[in-house]
C-alpha cells in the first residue's frame, strides 16, 4: 500500500498534465535551499532532495521538512538577536 499526500486527481486534469507537464508553484520554503512544490492542475507534491532533486513528497519527508524548518528558523532568531545584542564600535 503505498502512502501518498496528494489527493487523487480527475482524468482531464491527469491528462493535460501528461499532455503540457506540471504546473509547479512553491507552497512553502522549508530553507533557502529547500521547497515544497505543488502542482496547480493535479495537486501532485514534491520536495528537493539533499542532492536538489525533486522527490515525492511523503509524510516522512513531510516530517524531515518541518524539523528543518524548526531548526532553520531557530538558528536564524540566534543570529538575529546576537547581531542586536553585540555593541556597535563607531
């Protein structure tokens, strides 16, 4: 049984897909080198890969994505506030 996110997409859809290719749209930046894309025309969903290819995106991608992101955001609050904290030498 194979565990899929996308939801199951009409034939006309399925077929302009296979006729003119996806229609992918950025849902959400994980990193600044990682994204979740979605098809407008099919809802297929895909993640870049640690090599920067694009991959089906299951739910334990779905779950590395979120730990990435959480960890992404975190480093970048650190960097943020130990730039305000650290006095200006004019």
């Amino acid at each position: 049984m194979k565990n899929s996110t996308q939801k199951k997409a009409s034939l006309p859809t399925k077929l302009y897909c296979n006729l003119f290719g996806h229609s992918y749209e950025v849902t959400k930046q994980v990193t600044y080198h990682v994204k979740e894309y979605k098809c407008k025309h099919c809802n297929r969903e895909l993640t870049t890969y640690s090599n920067g290819n694009l991959v089906e995106l299951t739910p334990k991608f779905k779950e590395i994505n979120s730990i990435l992101n959480r960890i992404h955001s975190s480093k970048q609050e650190r960097l943020k506030r130990r730039t305000y904290s650290e006095p200006s030498f004019q």
